[in-house]
C-alpha cells in the first residue's frame, strides 16, 4: 500500500505509542486531589509545558480539547459570543472561504443561529487572503467586528499564509485574529508568541499523535465563552476530563514534530517535488493547485481536466494508492472543490481533483508506484468523462 493521504491521518510515531501505552495502566483524573490525581497531574502539565515549548506558546496559552474540530468551534463560536457580550454592535465574523469546514461550519451556523453577519474575505488564485483584503474589510467599520479567522496552511492545496501580517493589521483595531494550523505544524515554523494570533488550532493525529486529542492556542487576555459546559477544567473556558494517555502521546509527537520539522521539510518536500514531476510527466495537463513555492512540503494537489476526483481516486485505491479529492460527493453527484472555487478555479476542473500527502512512513516506492498508475487511471477515467 503506498499511503499518500498523510494530512487526513498520519500513523502515529513509535514514541507516542510508547508514552500512551505507559499511561493506559495507570488510574487517576488529573482533577482529583489523591496520589493518583496528582500523578495525572503532573502528567498533563510538563505536556502541557512540552506543546507550548514546540508551539513557541506560554504553558498558561495551551487548552486541551478533543481534536481540531473541537478548538476551531471554541474559538470561532466562543470569541464570537465574548466579543459579542462585551458590546453588541460586534456582529461581523471575517472568514477566508478556503477554510476547514470545521470552521466554515461554526461560522455559518453563527449566521444561522446567532445573528451574525458572514463576510468571506475573497482570496487570491492560490487561496491565499491577502493583507489589503483584510484591512479593506475592517476598515469598513472596526466597530462592527467581532473576529476574525484564516488558515495558516490550507489543507486541501498546501498554501501557506503569512498570518503574522494579517495579525499585525487586526490588532492595530483592536480584533482577535484566530488561525487553523493543524496542518502547518510539524511541516513549516509555527510560533504562536511571534504570530501575534489570539487563537490557533493544532491537532495531535496529524503529527504522529492519537486520534481524539488537539489544543486550541489561546493568549492569556481572551476569554471565549464555553461551548461545553462542566467542571472548566481548562481555563474555565473548556470542560471535560482530560484524556492523559492521548495529552501524554501529543505531548511527544509535538515536541518531535518541532524537533524534526526542518528535516522533515527537507527530505519529504525532495520526495514531494519528485511526485510532482512524476505527475506532470504522465499527465502534461494536469494542474498543480497552491502556490507553487510557500506551499506545505508535504502537500501535492492537481487537476486533471475532464476527470471526476472521485473515479480517480477509486482506480488509484484498486492499485494499492491511497490519496484523496477535495470534490464531495452530494446525493451521489460529485460537487467541486470550494477551495478552488474560491480561487476562481473552472467548476469541471475543481471536479477533478487528487491531493497526494506525504509524511514521516512515505518512500520513493510510494513515489513510483504513483508514477506508474496515474497516467492509465487518468486516461480510463477520462473515457468515462464527467456525470
């Protein structure tokens, strides 16, 4: 099996395995006051000190949740509803239209559900929202804005955002500027003192941790109304128990990913850009999506014209290839991409989509065996042309 589809799981590293083994024997919740508790405790505070070591964050800016999806709902609903209750004239949610559902979710279920008016920053041909885009939209009435919300590197096309500079321009009016990172951390630098974000989404399974386990990255001065409500065990702004064998497992593949980062950019981003011609030597028209240089080093997407993604991927998944498509699938009709929508990209094309992802397990067999089978797959599923 060559397993190129690393930015929806990758496996988890021998050295997480080994710190969450260690702590499923144990007993204890790390909130209780006996020896056990305290023993969970302590575990879950040189985790915590371990993640904001690697995320350039204070141990106090670390709140654990249940994964990504999970920090992005926190940040986008809770920061909405804080700024809200402090003056009720903060109404705007700015959004990049390239974002993860889990927040074009929470952001539209805020225009939905809580009187919030929705403004999607338009990107540029690489997905990218652009420093004067933002201002632009402020600028309009900074009164009016409760926060907003970009992308450090987009999941789908690999594109990496400065979103130090879009925080620069947020904070000159006062705004809370959240940003997803799942993907950018462990692949480019993720500093979240220097970043100037109010917020930052990380998860532990795309960096060698467990399922189940993510952190949302929070300064000190904010204070998001919970989305669930119990024991605020984290800041009072989260509740639930922790997870200690998943906080210790995260702990370790983060510092890891922190460690290896410039290495891993390195040799995967090698065999990345030998995939990619790979590709384009066998299909010369398909089309590689994000930017071209700041991009994931981990991260190759194309279009192949007159192909639906799905049956791409189906063929490719026969040959012992697993990737993904950034089209989904509605009442069995393939829709396109909204990523490359936003980019302006041609519907049929944004329908034909394959994202190879690799990561730390990844080899030039992997590679080749790519090279082998895209141009067949390609070529049959053109046959079938588009439903």
């Amino acid at each position: 099996m060559a397993y190129l589809d690393h930015a929806a799981t990758t496996p988890m590293l021998p050295e997480a395995i080994d710190a969450m083994t260690a702590q499923l024997g144990l007993v204890g919740n790390a909130s209780s006051l006996h020896a056990p508790g305290r023993r969970a405790r302590r575990t879950v505070e040189e985790a915590r000190e371990a993640l904001a070591e690697a995320l350039g964050a204070r141990p106090s800016e670390v709140v654990f949740t249940s994964g990504g999806t999970e920090a992005d709902n926190l940040a986008v609903k809770g920061l909405f509803w804080a700024r809200r209750d402090a003056d009720p004239a903060r109404t705007r949610v700015l959004a990049s239209p390239v974002e993860h559902h889990a927040v074009l979710d929470a952001v539209d279920w805020l225009g939905t559900h809580e009187g919030a008016t929705v403004e999607y920053l338009p990107v540029d041909a690489y997905g990218r929202v652009r420093p004067e885009t933002l201002r632009e939209a402020i600028e309009r009435d900074p009164d009016d804005v409760a926060l907003a919300t970009v992308m450090w590197a987009n999941n789908e096309i690999g594109t990496l955002t400065d979103v130090s500079e879009l925080a620069e321009i947020a904070a000159e009016f006062g705004i809370p500027l959240h940003s997803d990172a799942v993907q950018a951390f462990g692949q480019t630098d993720v500093d979240f003192g220097a970043s100037g974000l109010a917020a930052m989404t990380v998860s532990g399974h795309k960096i060698g941790g467990p399922y189940g386990i993510g952190a949302l990255l929070l300064g000190r001065e904010y204070t998001p109304v919970p989305v669930l409500h119990g024991g605020g065990q984290e800041r009072h702004v989260r509740s639930g128990t922790l997870d200690v064998p998943a906080i210790a497992a995260f702990a370790v593949a983060g510092r890891l990913a922190a460690e290896g980062r410039a290495d891993f950019a390195r040799e995967i981003g090698a065999l990345r850009d030998e995939l990619v011609d790979a590709v384009r030597k066998s299909v010369p028209d398909a089309v590689l999506g994000g930017d071209p240089v700041d991009r994931l080093p981990a991260n190759a997407h194309f279009s192949f014209p007159g192909c639906e993604g799905d049956s791409l991927l189906l063929l490719l998944d026969a040959q012992g290839i697993a990737c993904s498509t950034g089209s989904a699938c509605t009442a069995g009709i393939a829709q396109p991409s909204h990523v490359l929508l936003a980019t302006g990209s041609d519907p049929d094309l944004a329908r034909g989509t394959l994202r190879f992802s690799l990561g730390h397990t990844s080899t030039r067999e992997d590679v080749e065996a790519v090279a082998a089978a895209i141009g067949p797959a390609v070529e049959r599923a053109r046959s079938a042309g588009l439903s």
